[in-house]
C-alpha cells in the first residue's frame, strides 16, 4: 500500500493565501523540520503536509496535482485538426490517470481556436486530438500551435479497490465527465469509510462476528460518516480534525446529494464548479482515513 498521499509538489500554504492561487514547489524547495513538517528555503515560512496539501487542493491542476505520485509536463508543437501520439516517460511502476492539456497562442503566430482532448493514456504514449472548434475557419485547420501537456499518475502498488476507483474519479473529472466523477468519488469514500471502521475494530480486537454485525447494521451515508468521525479524532491533530468534522457536514450537499442525482437519472447534472468542490470537500475525509489506517496497520 503505497497510500494517496505522495506529492511530488508542494506550495507554500501562507504564500498561496496572500497571492490567492496556487503555487506549486518541488518539496527540494524546502527544509525538512520534522515529519510532514516543512520550511521554505525562500520565504522562510513554517507549515505542515496537510496545511500544503489542503491550501493547493482547488480547481483541476491543484487537485490532480495533490493526489499524484507522479507528474511529468512538455511543451509540446500541434497541428489544429490532427491526432497526436506524444512520448512520456511514465516510470514501470507507475499508472497514469490523467492529463491536462492548455492549449496557448505563440507569441508571434496567429491565434486559431482549437479543443485538445486525450484519447487514450494507457501506454507510454499519450494520444490526443486538436480538434478545431465551432468558430475556427476551415482554412485554419493544419495551423501549428503549442500545447502544454501535463501528466499525472499514481503509484501501482496502491491496490486497494477504493483508491483504485477514487482514482477513476480523477480521470473522469480530468474528461470532463463531472456526475460520474462524483458519482465514483462518493462510492470511493464510502467503501473507504467502511473499510476503516472495520480494520479499526479489529485493531481493537472486536470479534469478526460482531464487526460484520456492526458493519451491516449501518450501511448509509449518514452512519458511515457518524462512525468514522466518531474515531478520527483520536488520530487528527486539531486543525486536521476541525476540517474534518467540517467536510462530514458540507460533504452532504456537496458529495451525496449530486451522487444520489447521478443514480437515480435526476435530470440535475454537475458541473466543473461542482465536481471541484467535492473533491475539495473530500480532501479532508480522506487525509484522516489514511491516518486512521496508517495507525492501525
């Protein structure tokens, strides 16, 4: 188990507050002061993992950004109107689940509208097509432009179903399929819920037949999430726990309300704004699982 929370980029929490964007720094960029605990070289700022994390986890690029374990970007040379196959030198152990592609003018060339999308990113190569939009003349297609491509994966050892599906989410929410991402996102936190509670009452040797018991007595949103917050304190220090117990409450419209809509065919459908805030919302809900079930491996 490799866990979720392996960035490879840090941003400085009070910087990111005063410029009101995100930030991204290598972690190199900082001095280690204890565990999780870090020092900016140049600010001179004092902050923890989760403060970095939670600051930066907003909007597409900071939220793929603080679930990687991995990140590669290019700039990279396209045709409007042609499919494209660009190299990336994914590691052997690692599982790419999504790209991000922003399309820009060059400086001296002219500006053609055009709509990148990836196709496929299953092997070493990832393949997109640039598709010209609705108001891009004909005769703009075959138009060279610049792109930026970046790549994120998560590491191959992470097994657990859950994390699995939570990382389906992020490729649906990098597509732009925003209910299903939800929809997959929901799902994950509450397999993730159940499978907490229960490695937690084992650790405190439960028997197996009464955790089952337990288990099944309580399989709803509302339950879940009342036992989970009910043992994440005693492993949440308190700004961790504060956000928490925050996130259990927004979590309800923000998360369940758009997976159950997603379920049941309602016609109300999400959107970017809405999928970004779920996953914000859920950053905090998973920082503690892992932590419950950091402590009780």
């Amino acid at each position: 188990m490799s866990g979720i929370f392996q960035p490879t980029h840090l941003g400085c929490p009070v910087c990111n507050q005063e410029t009101n964007h995100h930030i991204a720094y290598g972690i190199s960029a900082y001095q280690s002061l204890a565990k999780e605990r870090y020092k900016g070289y140049k600010c001179g700022h004092e902050f923890s993992l989760f403060d970095a994390l939670r600051k930066g986890c907003h909007g597409t690029f900071g939220i793929l950004s603080t679930f990687s374990h991995w990140q590669w970007s290019s700039e990279e040379a396209v045709i409007v109107g042609r499919l494209f196959k660009i190299p990336v030198p994914v590691p052997s152990d690692v599982t790419l689940f999504a790209a991000f592609l922003t399309p820009y003018t060059p400086s001296n060339g002219p500006q053609v509208h055009y709509i990148p999308r990836v196709l496929d990113l299953s092997g070493p190569e990832l393949l997109i097509s640039t598709t010209g939009s609705l108001v891009t003349p004909s005769e703009q297609l075959g138009t060279e432009m610049r792109l930026f491509v970046g790549v994120y994966g998560f590491r191959q050892s992470e097994s657990r179903g859950w994390a699995r599906l939570f990382y389906e989410s992020l490729t649906d929410y990098s597509e732009h399929k925003y209910g299903l991402a939800i929809f997959k996102l929901a799902t994950s936190l509450e397999i993730a819920c159940e499978k907490t509670i229960e490695i937690y009452l084992k650790k405190k040797d439960v028997s197996s037949s009464l955790v089952q018991r337990l288990l099944k007595s309580g399989r709803n949103w509302d339950t879940r999430m009342g036992r989970l917050s009910d043992i994440a304190p005693i492993f949440l220090e308190p700004s961790e726990w504060e956000a928490f117990e925050k996130a259990t409450k927004d979590s309800v419209m923000t998360v369940r309300s758009y997976r159950n809509a997603f379920a049941h065919d309602d016609p109300v459908t999400a959107n970017y704004t809405d999928a970004s805030e779920a996953f914000t919302t859920c950053f905090p809900l998973f920082w503690g699982i892992e932590r419950i079930l950091k402590d009780c491996a």
